[in-house]
C-alpha cells in the first residue's frame, strides 16, 4: 500500500494498493481527508482486519509545483480498515 505523497505538481491523499495475484497497482477510490507526504506508515493484521496505519508527516498549502520549504509537520494518527476502506483518526495518549 502507498498513502499520499506529491510530485512536481500534485499533492496526493489517497490509497494505492498492489494486488500480488494479479501483479497490478489498484487505486480503490478512497481519499483521506488531507494530502501528507514524508509520514510513517505500517500494515498490521489484526482482528477481524487488517489495518494501515499512517503518523506524522508533511502538509500545507500551496501553489502546485511551487516550493515545498513551507510545509508543516504533523503529529496526527490515522488508521484505514482494509475490510471496510474507511478512515478512522487515532487520538495518542502521551
């Protein structure tokens, strides 16, 4: 799975997925709520489905294709339910 990300003119918030039996990337329509690149993320298995979970990152608005220097960091969690693909945001206890 790959979350977000941008290039040289598009900031991205949504999921692409590689499906190894049919050796394709799949892009299943789901958007998160803000495009984020430079986060951390991790598949886990867990119980009745899997989740991916994403933290942290860069964000912020901007010209596309212009400089990213003023990007913001964020300190957020959110986790996608593979079964059901929707988007819950995680609150960290510290």
């Amino acid at each position: 799975m790959i979350f977000g990300g941008w290039n040289s003119s598009t900031q991205f918030s949504n999921i692409m997925i590689y499906e190894i039996e049919k050796n394709e990337w799949v892009d299943p329509e789901i958007v998160h709520n803000s495009p984020k690149w430079n986060m951390s993320a991790a598949l886990a298995p867990s119980i009745p489905s899997w989740k991916y979970f994403i933290f942290g990152g860069s964000f912020g608005s901007f010209e596309e294709g212009g400089n990213r220097t003023y990007a913001h960091m964020s300190d957020e969690a959110h986790v996608l339910d593979i079964d059901t693909l929707q988007w819950s945001d995680l609150q960290l206890e510290v």
